[in-house]
C-alpha cells in the first residue's frame, strides 16, 4: 500500500522525488567586451604591394607619422584592435597620397580581416593593413570632416565599421574632426 501511494505521489506531483534542492553557487560570468569596443596601438604595419615590380614592403609606421615609399605618402592617423576575446581585426585610418598624375587622394580606414570594404585604387600600388602593434593607447578615431562637407559638398569619410565606408577625394580627414565616423564606429559590432 506504501509503494502505491508513493507511485501516486510521484505521479501526481510529475515524478519529482522528493529530496532537499542544494542551492546552486552562482558563477561569474567571462570576462566579455561590448560589440563597439576597439582598443587603439601607437604603430600600424601596413604592406604596400609595388604592382609594376612584383614587390611587397612591409612597414611600421607610428601613429601620427609618416612613412615616403617612392611617390606614395602613408601617414597612420589612428590604428585599433579589438579585444582579446573578441574576433580578430585591426583597422588603421590611413592618409595616402600618391605623386604620379591623377591618382585620387584617400583617406580612410583599411581593415585587415575586411579589406575589400575600402580600398585604395590605385595603378601602381595596393595599400593593406597587416596589423596594429606596438603599446596599448585610447583609440584616436576620425569623425566626419564637416570642412569638407561645406567647402565640397561632399559627404564624409565614414567610421571603419560602416560597410558603405568610401575614400574622400580631395579632402583632409583627420581623428580631431571626423565626429560622424566615431558614432559609427562606436554603434557597430
């Protein structure tokens, strides 16, 4: 009669056996980053590929420098990470300027896991990050050139995670007066 009426119990109760619950000790979570978070480096290794001589330099350039390769200026104006448990990617604002007859100045950030989302066109060379070294500084990030916007009339550089990021021709952008790209840069995963 015992075991029938604990077969019932059991049934009745959706077979729960009755035992004491031990209350389960809570357990940090990892250690995580915000989707927007980027960590900025003080030097950016960029490649440039030379396409008439088969020829690819590496360089290491500090940020707010600048590095001449032949008739093409590379200035570094900001290069971040993202955090160690995040996924992998480097982003440096780049201004290059090249000497040979009607190539287009840019400025504009370069990814290295996404290089097709800004490149440089250029005949002669192919710009790419490798990726940002050097010591752990506050990201300098570019916002949009509103000098830019009212002399030209024409739409700023955006922030390196918006995909319709495209380079500015003929205008300076620079990390203290692009806002704009720093909002996107911010919102973006």
């Amino acid at each position: 009669m015992k075991k029938i009426l604990q077969n019932s119990l059991f049934f009745i109760l959706g077979f729960v056996p009755f035992c004491s619950v031990a209350k389960a000790d809570t357990v940090a979570s990892p250690l995580s980053y915000a989707s927007n978070v980027w960590v900025g480096r003080s030097e950016a290794v960029i490649r440039v590929l030379d396409k008439l001589e088969s020829r690819s330099t590496v360089f290491t350039i500090p940020v707010g420098e600048k590095q001449q390769y032949k008739t093409l200026t590379i200035e570094v104006k900001a290069c971040v990470i993202r955090p160690p448990l995040m996924a992998s990617d480097s982003a440096a604002f780049v201004d290059l300027v090249d000497t040979h007859p009607d190539t287009p100045h840019f400025a504009a950030w370069i990814f290295q896991e996404e290089p097709a989302i800004s490149v440089y066109e250029n005949p002669v060379y192919n710009v790419a990050v490798v990726q940002c070294s050097g010591n752990p500084v506050a990201p300098n990030l570019p916002a949009a050139s509103r000098e830019a916007k009212q002399n030209n009339n024409q739409e700023p550089s955006k922030g390196p995670d918006d995909n319709k990021t495209k380079p500015s021709d003929d205008t300076k952008s620079t990390p203290q007066d692009n806002a704009a790209s720093l909002e996107q840069f911010l919102k973006s995963p």
